[in-house]
C-alpha cells in the first residue's frame, strides 16, 4: 500500500510539473483586440504591475524619510522626539532598500520567465 501512494504521489507531482507546458502550447487570443496573448505579454503586464506597485511603496518610503526629517527637525534637542525621529528615518532607509531589493529579485525572475535563459 505505501509503493501504491508513493507511485500516485510521484505521478501527481510529474503532472503538475508538466501541466504548465502543456498550457504555454496553447494559444489564447484575447476576444477584444483578436490578439494572441503569448508569456511575454503576461511577463509584460505582471512587470508594468510590479513597477508600479514599486514606485507606490518608494513614494512612502521618501515619505517616511521626509516626515522623520522634519520630526528631526522640529524636535528642537527633546531626545525622546530625536529618537523617534531617527527610527522614523532608519524605518524609511530599510523601506526603500527592501523594495529596491524586490525589484531586483523580480526584475530578475521576470529576465528568467519571459526569456526563458540563464541570468547571465
């Protein structure tokens, strides 16, 4: 019984392995403008997506560098309020630099998808 269910496991996973390149051999053809939608208009579309989601979260973040600036600013030597302007600041830089990273990480995934190579 446990070959049985590792048998029916093993051809279950295979499938769903394949089950993606038996779709991408199918044409679809969107019914508005007759055009055949093909991976690299769906990468292009996900990209224009998470570009612009990107530039979303790096307007908040400037935002939170900005306000944690003027925090600064206005604090006028109060440390409690320096220390929360810093965090705010700090918060701000990690923000940026995590979405910057994202980028990176879809921007390349996208490269690998679409283009079906290597990263190099």
């Amino acid at each position: 019984m446990n070959k049985i269910k590792k048998a029916v496991l093993t051809l279950a996973m295979f499938s769903m392995l394949a089950l993606p390149l038996a779709t991408l051999a199918v044409p679809t053809v969107d019914t508005e403008t007759g055009r055949v939608v093909d991976i690299n208009t769906v990468g292009n579309f996900i990209t224009n997506i998470a570009l612009f989601l990107i530039g979303i979260a790096m307007t908040i973040a400037v935002i939170f560098i900005v306000w944690g600036g003027i925090m600064w600013i206005t604090a006028r030597g109060d440390e409690t309020k320096v220390k929360k302007a810093k965090a705010m600041v700090w918060q701000g830089i990690l923000g940026a630099l995590v979405i910057l990273a994202v980028g990176v990480i879809l921007s390349s995934l996208s490269n690998l998808v679409v283009n079906g190579g290597g990263l190099f």
